[in-house]
C-alpha cells in the first residue's frame, strides 16, 4: 500500500514537473473561486503582521542593509539636480573643435541607473530582509521574494526610461527619434502601474501554500502574459512611432521588411504561453514564459549594445576629421 501511494504521489510530481506533460486541469469557473479563496487568505491581517514584525524584528538585529538603503534613497534624492545636470552635460554636444570622448556615453548610463535607484533599492532591502529573517514565515518569504521581483521590474523599467528621458543618453548620445522615445516611455510607465502588482501576485502565490494558491498563480500568469501582449500590440503596432521609424530610417533592413511578422510574433507568443496554461499544461508555460522573459531582456540588452556600437563608430570618424 505504501510502495502504492508513494508511485501515485511520484506520478503526479511528473505530471507537475515536466515539460508538454499537462500539469493540471483546463482553466475554469473552479479555479476562479479557488482564486478568490486564496487572494482573501493572503489578505488576511495576521499574515501581514507576521510579516511587519519579522521585517521589523530583522531590521533590529541587522539594520545596516536598510540604513544604507534609505540613506542611498537620501542621497539620491538630495543630489537628483545635481546628477540631472551632469547627465545631461554628458549628453550635450561638443564644443567648437573639441573631440568626443566614448566614455561619456557609459557614464550616461551610470547615472540613469542611479536615478532610476530610488524606491527600487527600498524595495530591494525590504525583500532581502524578509526572505532572510530567522523568524520569517512562508507568507514573509513569499512576500519578500514578491517584493524583490516587483524591485527588478521597476528597476529596469525605471532605468530604461531615464534613458529615453528627453536630452538624456537615449536621444543625444543614441540618436533615438523623439516619437519614439515618448511611445517607451508610457509604455514602461503602463508596465510599472499595471505589471508590478501582477509580478507581486505572482511571485506570492508561488511561494506561499494556501487552499487555491495555484489557481491564483494560474491566473495571474495568464493575466500578465495577456497584459505583455497588449503592451507589445501598443508599442510594436504598425502604424505607430517604432515601426514609423524604422520604416523612415532603415527601409531596406530586414527590421522593415519583416515589421507585421514582428509584430504578431510579439503578440502572439504571450497568448500561446498563455492558452498553454489555460489548457492545462500550466508547468510547461510557466517555464517557457520564464525564458520569453530573459529574452526580452536579452534584446533589450542588444538593443543598447547595438546603440554603443554605433556611438563608437560615429565618434570615431567626428574625431578622425578634427
């Protein structure tokens, strides 16, 4: 009987565990209550107070990672005009006879990660402090490890905006047109507003094992993969500022010429990620959905890589002609 259960429970932690094995059910009215269970048991007071007092009871014993990251928000806030000023001294054009220098565009992106390391940092601290409290419970941990997602979230967003701030890297150093600096822009403060909480969930109902938390992460995983491909609808659209300029200033690359493939690729691939979940082979998507993530991060990497490349080539030949 024993060698039985164990080969049935064995069995199931496959079907969990392993790729193109369906996990678990179609999505359906169940899971929406199941859901709804599990969002009113992580919302219940105790859980947070738990929480407070292990962050609090943490920061006690160990205050100097949270000292030193609101004294970082301090600073950071205290010289935000001073830093705006260099950054865009940098970013400024060269005078009359004077060489470029490469270095300028690196130091730009040093000081938009710092502006944009503000409440990120907070946010950063707090996680760590609760994952690593000695009398943290699973609900703290969870919540810590929500906190350090939601910090990389808006940490990248936040840099990435910085960038394509108006006279900041993105539009004297990279040469990125206006329009589309403005369509970057609210698109990553539309992620900020609406993906941060969606990553907190999340992350939480991963992390934390009450009645219907699976459901719950179910959800909130087709719910993000479906909010990521509106955003990619919005800021990949054909007859918006992206495409309107790559069509304007590369209209033999391969970037134009393939534009609508792109465009419904970047659209698509969220829904599929998200219609294998809905059907049951939850396992599968939340694993690939990982991966479309590090590859959008891998291509927003190139795409300033491929930016400083440029900037090199260009200071080269400005200097060459003095």
């Amino acid at each position: 009987h024993d060698l039985s259960q164990q080969i049935i429970e064995f069995r199931g932690f496959l079907d969990e565990h392993v790729l193109w094995v369906r996990s678990t059910e179609t999505l359906g009215l169940g899971d929406v209550a199941g859901a709804t269970v599990a969002a009113g048991r992580l919302m219940e007071p105790v859980r947070w107070n738990e929480a407070l007092r292990a962050a609090v009871g943490e920061t006690l014993r160990r205050p100097a990672a949270l000292a030193a990251a609101i004294a970082f928000l301090i600073l950071a806030y205290s010289c935000r005009k001073h830093v705006e000023r260099r950054l865009v001294e940098l970013c400024a054009g060269p005078k009359n006879g004077a060489s470029i220098q490469f270095g300028n565009a690196l130091r730009g992106i040093g000081l938009s990660l710092v502006l944009s390391a503000g409440w990120p940092a907070i946010l950063l601290a707090l996680g760590y402090r609760l994952t690593a409290a000695p009398q943290a419970t699973e609900f703290s941990v969870g919540l810590g490890k929500a906190f350090l997602a939601i910090a990389a979230l808006v940490w990248g967003c936040q840099l990435v905006r910085e960038i394509c701030l108006e006279g900041r890297v993105g539009h004297r150093l990279f040469l990125w047109p206006p329009a589309v600096l403005v369509s970057v822009r609210r698109t990553l403060e539309m992620t900020v507003l609406f993906g941060s909480p969606l990553i907190g969930v999340l992350v939480l109902s991963d992390h934390v094992n009450v009645d219907g938390a699976a459901s719950l992460h179910r959800i909130a995983l087709v719910s993000t993969l479906a909010f990521v491909s509106l955003q990619c609808f919005t800021l990949l659209r054909i007859d918006g500022a992206v495409m309107r300029s790559i069509q304007q200033h590369h209209p033999g690359s391969m970037l134009c010429r393939f534009k609508r493939l792109i465009w419904v690729a970047s659209i698509a691939a969220p829904i599929v990620l998200a219609a294998i979940s809905f059907v049951g082979y939850h396992y599968s998507a939340t694993q690939l959905s990982g991966r479309f993530a590090e590859s959008l991060v891998a291509i927003l990497g190139l795409i300033v890589l491929h930016s400083l490349a440029l900037r090199w080539l260009r200071i080269n030949g400005y200097n060459r002609k003095l």
